[in-house]
C-alpha cells in the first residue's frame, strides 16, 4: 500500500509539474490551452502535495519533490496573484463627480444563460430588479428570445436578435439608442459576434464589441477562439469611438490569449487587482474560473462590479457600471503589442479565416 501510495504521489508531482509547464508553451491547442484554466485550483493542489512530499517523503527524493512542487505552484501564483486584491488595479475608480454624472454611466448586465436552461423567470427577474442598460443574453434560441421579449420588449425599445440551435445565439437589449449595428462572422461560420454603437444620455457614444467565440477542446487548436479574439482587439484599437468588449469569451482572464488581446486593445480588465469574480462553473464549486469578461477603453471609470446569483445556467451572470470620463486613466498598463506581434497575429486570423470547418461545440446542445 505505501509503494502505490508513493507512484501516486510522484504521478500526481509529474502532473502538477506539467500543468504547470506546458501552458507556457503558447502552442494553440485544446489539450495545452485547457490547462491555464483551473491556475487556481492546480496552486492549492500543488502546495498541498509540497506539504505531503516534504514530510512523508525521507531524504533528498522528497526535498526535491518538494522544492519541484512548490515551485510549480509558484508559477501558477504567478498568473492568479494579479487577481487578487495584493495587485495594483488596472482600472481607475470613477472620482465623486464622475458619479453624479449619470448620464455619462452604462450599466451592463451579461449572462451565458446556457440554452439548455429554460427556467426563463431567474433571469427576467434578475432583470427587473437590476434594471440595466444594456443586457447580453449568450446561447439564445428562438424560445430564449421569445421569453425574454414578452415581459422586456416595453424596457428594451432597442435590440440585436441572433437566435441559433447551436449554442452561439446573441440577444442583445437595450434601453440607450444602438446605431451602426453588425451582426459579424469575423472568423468561423456559425460563430456570431455583435459590434454596435451605443449613444449615453449626455449623447457621447461608445463602441460595444459582443463577443462569444468557440471553446477550447482536448481535440481541437484554438486558433479560431484566439483569431476572433485577437482580431477584435485590433479593431478596439483602431476604433475612433472608447470601446467595451465583453461577453463569454471561453478563455481565462490570464491566459496568453487574453493578455495578447489586451496588448493588442490597450483595454483594461477591471478584475485585476479586485478578484477573480469566477464566472464558470456555477454548479460545480470545486471547478470555477473566470470566463465571461468585460475589457473597456482606459476613458472609462469603473462604478461597480459583481458576479451575480444563479440562473439556471452553468454560468454565472456579470454586473457591470462604467462611466466614460472626459480623458484618459489607467493605474496600471496593459503594454503594447509590438510590430512582430501584430503580424503573427494578422497571419493567425488568415490561416484561420480560410479553413472550412463546423463551429466546435455547435452539437453539443443537442444532447440535453
């Protein structure tokens, strides 16, 4: 029994070490991509089985099991420990006369309501008692839709219909005036984004980017995830309007693929330096990270923030107030993609917008 003991505990050592490692890699694959995701959970396992090692272990073996393990969870530290309230924060709170300026505030409310999910009255309710401007609901169908217009058609004079069967359908609500409004396939087929202009009650307006790219597989690259992302930054970038972009963007907030795209954007997370605000999963406790998001221009000040009760859904609803100042702040800066960056990164959209393939997880729906 102590032999299996000890093969388990080194098995588990190896594991931590390649969790740890192979996400540096970069390589864009599911099976490497997935591995960034539960950081969080891999450092608490990591130190744990430090502990284990150092003191059941005897000898030089142990001390470098040890030293191994607690050096993989101090890379996973490394990523996770900007989330946290020890980090300087990336957005700048609104000052005392930016919030008395409510017509220049945006309130949004996002929600992957999993389409699967019919108990419709959560989220409606959630809703009417938060009463924001702009509502996302992610993963909608004709039912969803249909749901959700019936009791907030009368709130919401302004929307963006997408229903799909596949698990990529967008509705997009509005009480403030959309103009300029796309409905976007910007890198796989059957895989919507929204891009739109929303004009605040002092009548400045702000670009909205919605945005709910496909999942990473142990199967399948991510380069159609990461193209659609990245290509987005790019466009905030060179928008005249300040952006927002949010949404479920099936990617951690300190993946590479997120750091890329706020060097691309010059956005700002308002997470970091305030809390991970996991989002997914809702219904298992033990395995939450943070996946639906919201990346704004560094005119924006941050109001609120909060990660909302259950729906339904396997995904967490986000809350979000911002007020778009008369200039620019940022506390903490999200660096600049360089001119070999942006290339790499024009080349991986290419590549990817001329494959012909079906949008992952399109079926998966289909089962439940």
């Amino acid at each position: 029994m102590h032999t299996f003991l000890m093969i388990l505990l080194w098995g588990l050592t190896g594991l931590m070490l390649l969790a740890a490692l192979l996400p540096l890699s970069k390589i864009p694959h599911g099976a490497i991509r997935g591995l960034a995701f539960p950081r969080e959970q891999f450092f608490f396992i990591a130190v744990a089985l430090g502990l284990v090692m150092f003191f059941w272990q005897p000898g030089l073996p142990g001390l470098l099991g040890a030293v191994a393990l607690f050096g993989a969870a101090a890379l996973q530290l490394v990523y996770i420990l900007k989330f946290t309230p020890v980090w300087r924060r990336q957005s700048v709170e609104a000052a005392p006369e930016l919030k008395k300026a409510t017509d220049r505030h945006v309130s949004l409310l996002a929600s992957n309501v999993k389409k699967s999910n019919r108990d419709y009255e959560k989220l409606i309710a959630l809703i009417h008692a938060r009463t924001p401007d702009i509502v996302m609901a992610i993963e909608v169908d004709e039912d969803w839709i249909a749901a959700l217009k019936k009791p907030l058609g009368d709130i919401y004079p302004h929307t963006v219909e997408v229903p799909l069967e596949t698990g990529y359908g967008l509705y997009l609500l509005s009480r403030l005036q959309l103009t300029e409004t796309e409905v976007r396939e910007l890198i796989t087929e059957g895989v919507p984004s929204i891009r739109t202009a929303v004009t605040l009650r002092n009548g400045e307006k702000f670009r909205l980017y919605v945005v709910h790219p496909e999942p990473p597989v142990i199967n399948h690259d991510t380069a159609g995830r990461d193209g659609e992302i990245a290509m987005v930054g790019m466009e905030a970038k060179e928008d005249p309007l300040p952006a927002i972009v949010t949404g479920d963007l099936n990617d951690v907030a300190w993946s590479s693929t997120t750091r890329r795209f706020q060097r691309l954007s010059g956005l700002l997370d308002p997470r970091i330096g305030r809390g991970f605000y996991n989002t997914f999963s809702a219904t298992m406790p033990w395995m939450r990270w943070p996946l639906d998001h919201l990346f704004h221009d560094p005119q924006f000040r941050l109001l609120e923030m909060a990660r909302m009760p259950k729906v339904g859904s396997d995904h967490f609803p986000m809350w979000f107030v911002l007020a778009l100042a008369e200039s620019d702040a940022v506390a903490l800066d999200p660096g600049n993609a360089d001119a070999e960056e942006r290339e790499e990164t024009r080349e991986l959209i290419r590549e990817e917008k001329s494959r012909d393939r079906e949008a992952i997880g399109s079926d998966w729906e289909d089962e439940d």
